[in-house]
C-alpha cells in the first residue's frame, strides 16, 4: 500500500485532460505487424510476465517529457494508433 506522505511520481505532472479510449485484445492482434500500430510499455523494470514482442518500452515517468519525440517519430513512420500497456488489469 502506497504511503499517503509520500506524494506518487506522477504528482509532479499536470493532470490528464481527457481519458483516452481502450483498445481490446481483439483489436490489437490484427494490427500487431502492419506497422499501423505502436505498443508502448510504460512499466520502468517490472516486466515480469514479459513484455509483447515489437513493442516499445518507454516508462510511464519519462512520457511526458518525451511525449514530442514520440509524437514525431510515429508521424514520420506512418503509424497511425499508439496503445499503451502496463500489463495489469
């Protein structure tokens, strides 16, 4: 249980503006390999269970600072969807 003095690491970022929409299982399996969609792992070390193969690792606390680069880099590349995943439920 997460200590209520300690402030989480996400306090230090502006809060979301908007809720982003879930992608299913379903959806995803699909487009795996056409090049239209990025998975982005945003868990820092604790892979455990593995993690999904061609997807990016890009920690959850280093997002929003690199949120532009990513932004360009998927605009250049063509892909059109960008799904993030923590692996939990």
């Amino acid at each position: 249980m997460a200590d209520a003095s300690k402030p989480n690491w996400h306090d230090a970022f502006p809060a979301p503006r908007t809720t982003a929409p879930i992608i299913t299982r379903e959806e995803v399996l699909p487009n795996l390999s056409s090049g239209d969609l990025l998975l982005v792992d945003v868990r820092r070390t604790d892979f455990e269970g593995g993690t999904i193969k061609g997807s990016l690792n890009l920690p959850a606390h280093s997002f929003y600072m690199n949120r532009a680069v990513l932004f360009d880099l998927c605009k250049r590349a063509g892909v059109k969807k960008v799904a993030f995943y923590c692996g939990k439920q």
